[in-house]
C-alpha cells in the first residue's frame, strides 16, 4: 500500500498543485497576500521567512553533501543525519514554511503544508522499508537511536579531520541550482507583495 502510493506520488503532487491553483483562482481565501498585515509585520513576515529559507536550503545542501550517490545502497549515519534521520526532509519543510510566511496568506501555506505531509509521509515509509531491507538490524539500531523528522541537536557530533564524503558533482550541481531557484522564487513573491501593496 505504502509503496504503492510512493509510486504516485509525482502524480498525486502535480493533481494537488493543479488543484491548489484552481482553488485560488476561484475562491479568494486560497490567494496570497490576503492576510491583513501593517508594513512592520508584512516585514517580519518576510524576515522570518527568509532565514527559514536560507536554513533550509544550506540545510538541503549540507544532507545533499552527505546522501547524493549513496541514497539507500549505504547507510549513511553521518553529518545532518546523526540528528535525523531524513534530513532532507526536513530541510524543505523549513523552506516551505519560510515560502508560507511570503505567501502572507492562511489557507494557501495550509494547503501547501498539507500537500507536503501527504506526499512525504508515504515516501518516507517507503524509503524506510527499502533501507530496513537493505541494511537489516544496523538500520533498526539507527531507527532506535535517531529521530525521523525533527533533528535532535545534542545527537551531532563534530567530524574527525580524515572523514571524507563521496559526492556526485552533477547531483550536487542540482541541488545548488535547486537552491538557487528556491531563493529567486521567494525574492520574486516577497517584492510582488511589496509592489502590489
């Protein structure tokens, strides 16, 4: 069932964008900036949604770093994921709320929040079912001792100077264009507002 729904889940993902869409063409509670906000708290908004991007997306590349290449085949326990153990995913929750808070709205970002845990969740499970296969006890041990979405901070521990990471530059190269757009696009909603009010 779990695997099955991750199968779907680029089709589930654009049906939803498609349908948030439409809801905000139709119905003006579903569109931006129709929050009613004074110039100092649209820019506090703004603020707080920038340095949850920034995090996000330096987060996105740290993980990145670490899991590019090696996605199920090794276990990766190392960096970002000493704390967590799907830190990508949680790194582009911090982006999504960082864009709730440009979009100024209510339920557009609750829309958007629930797309994301509807879509995630079911891969998540399917990932770790994979890694369970793969990897048997040793990923149960890690399951045990490490948390699945919300990183515990006192779990890092500083590398060795040896450690060493393998990275697929072109994979890498992806996720810093990624970033890059995620930056453009939130600068780009954040100056519409600006203009538009």
């Amino acid at each position: 069932m779990i695997s099955a729904i991750a199968r779907k889940r680029m089709l589930f993902l654009r049906v939803s964008i498609i349908s948030l869409a439409l809801l905000s063409y139709f119905f003006i509670e579903f569109r931006a900036f129709t929050l009613e906000l004074s110039v100092e708290q649209s820019l506090q908004f703004s603020v707080i949604g920038f340095i949850l991007l920034i995090f996000g997306c330096f987060g996105r590349i740290w993980a990145s770093l670490y899991i590019e290449g090696n996605k199920t085949k090794n276990l990766i326990t190392n960096g970002p994921f000493m704390m967590v153990r799907n830190p990508l995913y949680f790194f582009s929750l911090m982006i999504l709320i960082g864009f709730c808070f440009a979009l100024k709205s209510l339920f557009l970002p609750i829309g958007l929040i629930l797309i994301f845990i509807v879509f995630h969740v079911p891969t998540i499970a399917n990932e770790e079912r994979k890694l369970r296969d793969i990897h048997g006890e040793l990923f149960d041990d890690y399951v045990r001792s490490t948390p699945r979405l919300i990183p515990n901070i006192f779990k890092y521990k500083k590398p060795i100077t040896s450690d060493r990471v393998n990275i697929k530059i072109k994979r890498i190269n992806g996720v810093l264009l990624e970033v890059i757009g995620y930056i453009f696009t939130y600068t780009f909603i954040d100056l519409l507002y600006f203009i538009l009010n």
